[in-house]
C-alpha cells in the first residue's frame, strides 16, 4: 500500500464533515474480472462482517455489513435482465431444479464474466476509513482478480463519489475549475487505458464549455450553473458526471433535460475516469484517491483563479502561450508530482 496517508489526513482535518456537520464519506465502485460473485461476496464478508442475500444469479448483497450494504453485480443490465427471466422460467419448470438451476448458472455466470465485470458497489464509507479497502483489494488481487489491462475488451474502471464539504455554488463551482485545470494532469498520471478512453463513457468536458467557467466573470447561480451544465453536457458520460448531484439539487431542473433512469440524485460527484488495475501489485484504490484529493486541495487553494485564468489564455488558441504541456506545467505550478516522474 503506497497511498499518501497525510493528504488524506489533511483533506479529513480541512474538510472532514458535510455542511451538516456529519463525516465526509465516499462511495466507491470497482469493475474487474477473474473471480466469481460468490467469491467476491464471502471476502467481503470477511473483511466487513453482514449477511450475503442472493437476489440473482448475477446479483448478491451483503447486508448489515459494518459500513451498510454491498452490492456485487454483473455490470450489465442486459446480462441481469436474462437472469432475472430464466430465473422465473426454473422456478416455473417441472424438472428436479436444484441442480440444474445451479448447473445452468453456473454456466451462464461464467460465459457473461468473460465480457463484462464484476462489480463491487460499496454504501457511503467515512473517509478516515477509506484505507479499510486497502487491504481488501490485495485480498482480491491475490485470490486471482484481474483489471482492465489484462485483456483488449476489459475496460475496467474505478468510480469515486464523493460527498461534498458544502453544496452552494461556489463550492461546486470551484470544484468544477479546480478537475478541468487538473485534467490533463490527471490524465496523464491515471495512465486511461486505450479500452476506456475509446468508450464514451468518460468524455471529458468540451473546450467550449471549460473555457466558459474558468472565464474569470463567470459567477452564475446555481440555477444559471446548472443550466449552463446542462446545454453543453446533456449527458451522463463525462469523467466527471455531475448529474447526481444536480438531480440532488433540482431534481425538475434536470429531469427536464435528462430521461435516464441511470441518474440517481445523491450528494456527491461521480468520478469516472480511473483504470482498475487490480492485477497490479504496484497499484491499489489509494493511487485513485490521491489523484482526485489534488482535486480536493486546488479547488480550496488561492492559486486557483490565477491557474484558471492561465489555462483559459491556454484554451483560447494564443491568448497565452505554453512554455511546456500543460500537465507538466500545472504540476509545477502546485508542486505536485508530474506526470513524468511517475512513470
């Protein structure tokens, strides 16, 4: 485990409670291949404690867990869907079901495993306990899990949600201009495998639309932000979807625009952009958080309006002039590890 365990601390003693007053907390989930449901499900239990219910072939929960409800699902709507209707058609069958229900399963559980992940959806976690997941994914990895760099179609990726210090605009707003000033170096030092960034799931925010809010006179309402939001990114495949938290906010707002029963309002930025590296012994869910705890520290940092407007001057086509990537220029400019010396 090589996390920075002091950005964390520090990221927990600056901003460590809702503006409720209630501990911060995140919600992670992983997609990987290599183990079956079960298997998942019982090391879970063994790290969190619960009870597994089995809700499908391709749906378990771990209930009463320490931190709440697991999910471990097959990550794909299609795949649960048959299972849900062959399920029925067991059940209804005069045949002895026992065994071939199990056999059946068995079968089409393994075949659907090879195309699309697994995947673990963890309730809410404080994030002084974050590193209990540490120990957890070696666990995984050891017991034979694989990530998205193991096959060509394994676009395997890691989902970060965290809850919010605050939810005025300008939080929001700040935090918005602190991902697009990074994103390059967030990037470069996630390394996106080639599988994810074909997909569209992890767009990132057009030029046109950064640029708009790093404009230094752009201070909009949080109607007017969300609108803004809405007419450049009707959509929730963005590397950093904001559409839970908007919902959370005005639902009416966005379900105006947006009709994907997908979107779930929540409290809480939806992170997309990390490979899940699983099989690697070098990489664990802390080298995900440290990335998107730069996030955090620049959104609360003077330096980010003098950045914001740089990188604007960048984005509009000469207005300034880079002396070098930008990645590599904004990592210097904070005095955060570059993306070169990483790897």
């Amino acid at each position: 485990m090589s996390g920075n365990q002091s950005l964390l601390e520090d990221t927990i003693k600056a901003r460590g409670n809702t503006q409720d007053n209630k501990p911060r907390r995140l919600g992670v989930e992983i997609e990987f291949a290599g183990l079956s449901g079960e298997e998942i499900v019982n090391e879970l239990k063994r790290h969190f404690g619960g009870c597994v219910e089995h809700l499908s072939p391709f749906e378990i929960e771990l209930r009463d867990s320490e931190f709440g409800t697991f999910k471990v699902e097959l990550d794909s709507n299609q795949v649960k869907d048959f299972g849900e209707k062959a399920e029925e058609f067991l059940q209804s069958a005069e045949v002895e079901r026992a065994d071939l229900q199990k056999k059946f399963f068995e079968t089409v559980g393994s075949l659907a495993g090879a195309l699309v992940p697994w995947e673990i959806v963890a309730p809410p976690i404080p994030f002084k306990d974050l590193p209990r997941l540490y120990q957890l994914i070696e666990d995984l990895r050891d017991s034979g899990a694989s990530g998205t760099r193991l096959a060509p179609h394994y676009a395997f990726g890691v989902h970060l949600n965290p809850e919010l210090p605050a939810l005025d605009v300008n939080t929001i707003l700040r935090y918005l201009q602190a991902y697009c000033c990074l994103y390059d170096w967030i990037k470069e030092t996630e390394k996106t495998d080639l599988s994810r960034r074909i997909t569209p799931y992890i767009n990132h925010f057009s030029k046109e639309y950064v640029s708009k809010i790093l404009a230094p006179d752009y201070a909009p309402s949080l109607e007017e932000l969300i609108d803004d939001y809405l007419e450049f990114n009707p959509t929730r495949n963005r590397s950093l979807d904001m559409l839970p938290l908007f919902q959370y906010l005005d639902k009416e707002r966005i379900d105006a625009v947006i009709d994907d029963e997908r979107v779930k309002p929540r409290p809480t930025f939806h992170y997309r952009l990390p490979n899940c590296d699983i099989d690697d012994p070098g990489w664990n869910l802390d080298n995900s958080l440290d990335t998107w705890l730069q996030v955090e520290q620049l959104a609360f940092d003077k330096k980010l309006s003098e950045i914001a407007t740089e990188y604007q001057g960048i984005l509009n086509e000469g207005t300034t002039k880079p002396s070098e990537p930008w990645a590599e220029r904004v990592a210097h400019l904070l005095g955060i590890t570059t993306p070169s010396s990483l790897h």
